[in-house]
C-alpha cells in the first residue's frame, strides 16, 4: 500500500520551488497557512485588524527570507515563529501607549423595525443558543488574553493549535520540559480564570 506524503516533504518542495522565483508555489503556501496564522495572531492580540496585518507582514517576511530558510525544524514551526515574535512585537506597541477604540468580537445585532415573520422550524441552533455560545467564546478568549504572554503562548500553540511539545520548543527555544511544565500551569491559570467568568462548567 501506497503511503501518504508527508506534510513536511510538500512543503520542502513548495520552498524549494520558492527559492526559484515560482509564485505560485509561495501562493501556495499562503493559502495552506494563512487561517492557522491568522487564528494564532487572533488569539495573541484579540483583535482582527491586528491579526490580518501580522499575518501579511508574515508572509512578506517569508517571501524576502525564504533563501534563509535553514530547515532544521518544519517550514510551519518557523512561519508560526515569525507569528508568534510579530504577534510579540504589535502587543508590546499597544502596551507602550498606542492608543486603540475599544472593540467587539462580535458586531452589535442591528434593530428591526416593524412587524416580523412567523418563522418556519428548523433543526438549526436557536438565535439565543447561538449568542450563549459566542459569549462563552468572548470569555474563553478574553480569558487567553488576560494571562501572562508566556502561558498564553504555551496555550495556543499546544491547545489550540495541536503543536507537538518538541514543535514548541523549537518555536520559543526552550526546553520541552520547560514546556510541559509550563504548560501545566497556564492549563491552571486558565481553569481559574474560567471558574470565575463561567462558574463551574
């Protein structure tokens, strides 16, 4: 039986083809990435703007250095650590005193006027269920951005994004085991800060 390729092998192609000149290839690896990115940056700075413009600063990033690509770790570990140091970079920014309108996760549900439709039933989610799960999303997340940005990392790139341990330390340079146990603490951190928006769920 034939195996599958692997991921990793694809990709190598992909730069190899990159280093040559052939857009198409580096197209081709935007639009693998560019939503897994996009969620990693969304979940570090909590704010959709910020989000998309880290991710295309990434990949213009990629674009210029791709011949500097020294393969010792995954093309993916390396593009999430481009993420990850611009991500960095844009909340120490905020941080510093750039001043932002407040935002929402969710755009404010416009008024109706006038009388409404007798709606037919539908196996969908009920208006409500969808709005309690949204909220329960806005403290999830409001809760990653409250914590410490070591333990935030460690939380997106293992439980949100599925890295492997070895994966993570490659991106921020540190020991697995440092991982692991930091990740035990943010795990705690996070169950904490959930009790207390949610209650015991």
């Amino acid at each position: 039986m034939k195996e599958k390729p692997d991921p990793s092998d694809e990709d190598l192609e992909l730069v190899a083809l990159c280093r040559k000149g052939d857009v198409d290839a580096f197209e081709a690896l935007v639009a693998k990435y560019q939503k897994r990115m996009f969620n990693i940056a969304f979940r570090m700075t909590g704010n959709n703007e910020d989000a998309s413009e880290i991710v295309q600063d990434a990949f213009v990033a990629v674009y210029r250095n791709i011949k500097g690509f020294q393969e010792r770790a995954g093309f993916s570990t390396w593009l999430c650590t481009i993420v990850l140091n611009l991500s960095r970079n844009r909340l120490k920014q905020i941080a510093s005193g750039r001043t932002r309108e407040a935002y929402s996760l969710n755009d404010p549900l416009p008024s109706v006027q006038g009388t409404c439709n007798r709606d037919i039933a539908s196996d969908n989610p009920s208006v409500l269920d969808t709005l309690e799960k949204r909220e329960v999303q806005q403290k999830v997340q409001g809760c990653i951005q409250s914590m410490d940005g070591d333990y935030r990392e460690l939380i997106i790139l293992r439980d949100v994004q599925g890295f492997s341990y070895r994966e993570i330390s490659d991106m921020l340079t540190i020991p697995e085991g440092t991982v692991k146990s930091g990740l035990s603490r943010a795990r705690a951190a996070l169950r904490d800060c959930l009790k207390k928006v949610l209650g015991d769920v």
